[in-house]
C-alpha cells in the first residue's frame, strides 16, 4: 500500500476493517492528547506530594510537549521510511514504559525526565495515526477518517481535566500515568492484527536527525528562559543566554533547512499563502488555549479553592461541546476547507476567555443572571465547591 491509495482501492470508512483502523489510531493518538490535558487538573496535588513550586511543575508539562513538538516530524519521516504500523507501534510502547516510570517516579526531576521521555513517544505515535488513515482508506472515505479522528481526539483533549479530577477523587495521581499500561496494550494488538503495512513510495532518503535536533534545542532553551525570567529577573545572565541562545539554535535551524537535501521542515511551504495563514493561525489559538487549561485548573483549586474533582467537573461544557461539534467541524472542513473554523473560532474562543477575566477568588462556578452582576462584577454566590 503506498501513500495515496487511488479511487476505489483500500478500506471503506463504513466496513468491519475500517471500524478496526479508526479504532486503533483514534485510541493511540488519544493516549498522546489525554495525557497532555489530563495532567493540568492534577498539578497542585503533584506540587504537594514532591514538594515543588510553579516552576517546577511547568517543567512537567514543558518536558512532555518540548520533545514532542521538536521530534514530531521526525517521527513522520521515521514511519515513512520504517512503515507506519511498525513506527506507530514502538511509539505506543515507548510511551507506555514511559508512563510507567512517571508512575513510579520519586521526585520532580524524575517525573520532567519521564514526561520528556513521554514526549519522544508521543511524536513516533501521533504522525504515524495520521499517516496510518490516509494509507488505509480509499480515497473517497479519507475525509470521513480524518474528521472522525480529529473530531473524537478533541474530545479526548477536552474530557481530561475531568477525567483527572475524577482520578484524583478515587486514587493517587501516579494513576494518571498508569492507566496509559492497559490501554497501550490493546492498541498493539489490535493494530498487528488489523492495520495494514504502509511506506511512503520514496521515502528512503536521509532523515534530518540534526535539524530534529537543533529545533528541540531551540524551544528547551526558549522555554527556560520564558519560565525563569519573572524569577530571576529577565536580566539576569542565565535568563539573557538561554533567550539568545534560542535565537541563535532558531537561526542555525534555519540555515539547516534551507540547505539539507531532504529537510524536516521544507522552508518552500511558507511561501504558500494558505499553508502560512493556518499555521500562523493554529500557533497562535493553540498557544491562549493551552495557557489557559494549563492554568485554569491550577488556579481554581489553589486561589478559589476547588477540589481536583470540581475543577475538572467546572471544565465539562468545554467537552460536551467538542463532544457535540468537533466531528462535524473536521468532517466539514475535510469538505470545504478551514476557513470558517479558523476564522469564527478564535473569535469565539477569544470571547471565552474574555469571560474568563470577570472570575475572582471569591465566586464559585454558577452565578445568578442579572443586569446588576454584568455591570457590578459577577456578583457570585460563594459556598464551597468542595
């Protein structure tokens, strides 16, 4: 099977087969999507237990999606070359013994090593997904594939927090991490029984592991700097060198792009008007939503004083509505492009948060609607969420 099976040939969305494909890769890429919204709710009770501050767990969630973000696409370059299941596969497992050690983990630094390790998995795993559906499917049903996968992967980014706080209700947090065991195990099974084989038709060159490289370089360094300069001042020489270090990595990447033979990132792409509005668009929306479920969670626990549970309880009108909506946005989207989503949704998205902003220590999740509260603060009642 090659890369883009013609009209007619591969697996029908709606056959047994089908059902079999999308259930593997929506289970694989979603144990990469939960685990980076499920650990948000279970931060301060993490901060408690290995007695660390903030930063500390900032590291937590920025050793999980530094890796990722730096080595996603080398990981689609490795199923291309190496066959998609089989790279897809190594990927669930590494993120599966991975978890495993962020289970077990005794302290803070242990925990950031394993979420970093986490991360390298997670960008074997999530490519692969993807590339598996557009292998797999024939080309009539391939829309159908991707909006399915996409739209229940949103939900599984929006059900974490409550599913977090759930956990947290009934166990420890380290369940979080091990819970990914089990499920890790069913997707290696049904994926060597039921997925297909697949390579990119020419995808033997030679992989850009430097520019891979250089790139994780670059957002490990930016991200230390933005995380310790409120702390240590943004003048101070560490902060100053691992900014300009950021720079410079950025800049070497580049120039690495621009001349490898089979580079990470083709630089030519941006010069499609299209392709550079979406990314530019998808960064920028990605980067105040995934702020916010970062801090939400924290903040409505340590400064309204919300139980893990009810701060992931607070966050479920977020997951009904992806639940409701988010398979039929990518199905249409697959049909008539992004433009409506990307334009209309960070509007709404904006308004959200800008509601957000009315929320003080003092209010509790529900209000009473009334002119007066639009125009004098929230005016929320204030018993215990506890």
């Amino acid at each position: 099977m090659t890369e883009s099976s013609p009209t007619g040939t591969g697996v029908a969305y709606a056959s047994g087969p089908g059902r079999w494909i999308l259930l593997t890769t929506i289970l694989g890429s979603g144990l990469a999507s939960l685990d980076a919204s499920v650990v948000g709710v279970a931060l301060p009770t993490i901060g408690r237990e290995l007695h660390v501050d903030l930063a500390a767990l900032q590291g937590v969630v920025n050793g999980y999606t530094l890796t990722l973000a730096g080595l996603l696409l080398l990981g689609g370059g490795l199923g291309d070359r190496f066959g998609r299941r089989r790279v897809f596969q190594v990927g669930v497992v590494w993120f599966a013994l991975a978890s495993l050690l962020c289970g077990l983990a005794p302290d803070a630094p242990v925990l950031v090593a394993a979420r970093a390790l986490q991360g390298v998995g997670a960008a074997l795993l999530t490519p692969g997904s993807l590339a598996v559906l557009h292998a797999a499917f024939r080309a009539e049903d391939r829309s159908r594939a991707v909006g399915a996968w996409s739209g229940l992967g949103g939900v599984a980014v929006a059900v974490g927090p409550f599913l977090g706080g759930w956990i947290l209700g009934v166990g420890s947090w380290r369940w979080l991490f091990l819970i990914n065991l089990p499920v890790a195990v069913v997707v290696v099974l049904v994926s060597s029984r039921h997925v297909p084989e697949s390579r990119a038709p020419h995808g033997d060159g030679r992989l850009d592991v430097l520019g891979a490289l250089t790139i994780t370089a670059t957002l490990a360094a930016l991200t230390y700097g933005l995380v310790e300069g409120p702390g240590r001042g943004w003048s101070s020489a560490a902060v100053l060198g691992s900014l300009l270090a950021a720079v410079l990595l950025f800049g070497a990447f580049l120039l690495r792009e621009a001349r490898a033979r089979n580079p990470l990132l083709p630089l030519g792409l941006f010069r499609r008007r299209q392709f550079s509005a979406v990314n530019a668009v998808t960064f920028v929306v990605y980067a105040a939503l995934g702020g916010t479920f970062f801090l939400l969670p924290v903040v409505l626990q340590t400064a309204v004083g919300y139980s893990p549970l009810a701060a992931g309880t607070s966050l479920l009108p977020v997951t009904v509505v992806m639940l409701l909506l988010s398979s039929r946005s990518g199905a249409l989207a697959a049909r008539r492009g992004p433009r409506l989503q990307l334009s209309v949704g960070p509007l709404i998205a904006g308004a959200g948060l800008l509601l957000l902003t009315r929320l003080d220590a003092s209010g509790s999740y529900r209000r009473k609607c009334s002119p007066r509260s639009w125009s004098s603060g929230w005016g929320w009642p204030s018993p215990s969420p506890r």
